[in-house]
C-alpha cells in the first residue's frame, strides 16, 4: 500500500521570504500523480499543483514551485515571496494512475504542514 | 458557476441518531468522494462512486452508507454504529485522472 509522509507537523516563514514544506512517498508504482492542497482556516481544500510522475519537469504555479526527485520518493513544495495568505495547512497527496477493481485510484493524504507567515 | 455544495454547514446528532450529509455538483464528473478529516489527521477515504448507482467502500467505511441515484449527487449517511463520528466531513469530485475538487465541508458533532 502506499504511504505518504510530511514530517514537518508546523512551519513558520517571514513575509516575502521563501519556505519549503518536505513530502515523501512510499510507492511500489512507476506511475501516478502528486498534488499539494491547500486548507487554510475556512477549512476549503484548494489544489496548489500537480505533477505527473512521468513528467521529469517539475511543476510551477505562479509562487508555487516542486521539487520532484522520483528516484528519492519526494516531492517537496516551494513558497517563494511568501504572503500573509499563504499561512494555511497544506497536505501532499498521492494517486495512482492505475486502475484496481474498479478505482481510479483514490487520494492518499498525508498528515500536513502548518504552515505560518509572519508579518 | 460550476462547483460542489456540501449542507448544512454544521449538524448536531445526538447519540443513536442517522444523519444524512448533502454533498451535490454541476461540474459534470463521473466520480465522487467522501473523507473524514480528524483533528492533526490528513483525510481519510469513507466511500467513492465512479458511476450512477455504483460506489466502493473506503479505508473506513463502518458506521457510513451512502447512494449514488444521480451523477450530481452523492449523500452520506452517518449511522448508529459509527462510534466516534465527530469530524469534519469533504465532499469532492473529479473527471477522469484530474485532481479532485472539494466542496466546503460539513462540521458534524455528536452532542
């Protein structure tokens, strides 16, 4: 089965500075996706980026950037120019691209990052 | 504008009561999830549904149940026999290999 790790329970980063919240993964697959959301005090889940594993380029969104080391099984998330409402709980998740009895391969969560900005 | 509703907002049950979770979309995706969200816990699949009148029971699926009559649809009942269902409760739905899109939740407390 696979696993996904966050080993950072809290994170704090001064405004416009840069931070980087760790993943890990545990995964017997050669392909599959990753996303991190975001769940900030309203509690909304919000898709922050996705990456194909088959893809070597590491995804960008504005801010948000990857670090995808597939041969590691990590996938660590990069806020530049942090602001205050990048503070929020963001969650890796993991989803096979196979299909197993009929799934199309559910989201696997891992525990989140807290994450702080400071002003 | 397209998105997933999730009511009420907040549900009281008061102990050997069922409830039932609304969680409705107009995006048009085949597939619908349930999780559970405990506090300092990622989110844990309850139930999905690929298809109409077709759904897969989740990592913890005991003490819920749910239906799947319309592609927009996807209620969740919180039975009796869930011992500890104070949580909060995501709805999502996708299309295909996308990513999921989550409604805004539902706080439910057990008094």
């Amino acid at each position: 089965a696979q696993t996904v790790t966050q080993s950072q329970p809290e994170m704090s980063v001064q405004e416009a500075e840069t931070v980087t919240l760790s993943c890990t993964y545990d995964t017997s697959e050669s392909d599959y996706y990753l996303f991190w959301y975001k769940q900030p005090p309203s509690r909304q889940m919000i898709l922050v980026i996705r990456q194909e594993a088959y893809k070597q380029q590491n995804a960008t969104e504005n801010r948000f950037s990857v670090n995808f080391q597939k041969a590691a099984k990590s996938f660590s998330l990069k806020i530049s120019d942090s602001q205050l409402g990048d503070a929020a709980m963001y969650f890796c998740a993991y989803r096979s691209a196979y299909l197993y009895g009929g799934s199309q391969g559910n989201l696997i969560f891992g525990k989140g990052t807290k994450l702080s900005v400071k002003p | 504008d397209g998105g997933i509703t999730q009511s009420p907002k907040y549900l009281f049950r008061k102990e050997g009561q069922n409830v039932t979770l609304s969680c409705e979309q107009n995006l048009n995706h085949d597939a619908m999830y349930w999780y559970r969200q405990d506090p300092g816990q990622g989110l844990r699949l309850i139930y999905y549904s690929q298809i109409v009148n077709d759904f897969q029971k989740g990592d913890i699926a005991e003490g819920y149940s749910v239906s799947r009559e319309k592609k927009e649809s996807f209620p969740l009942t919180v039975t009796s026999a869930q011992k500890n269902p104070t949580a909060f409760y995501l709805c999502a739905s996708s299309i295909g290999w996308s990513e999921q899109f989550f409604g805004p939740g539902t706080r439910l407390t057990v008094l």
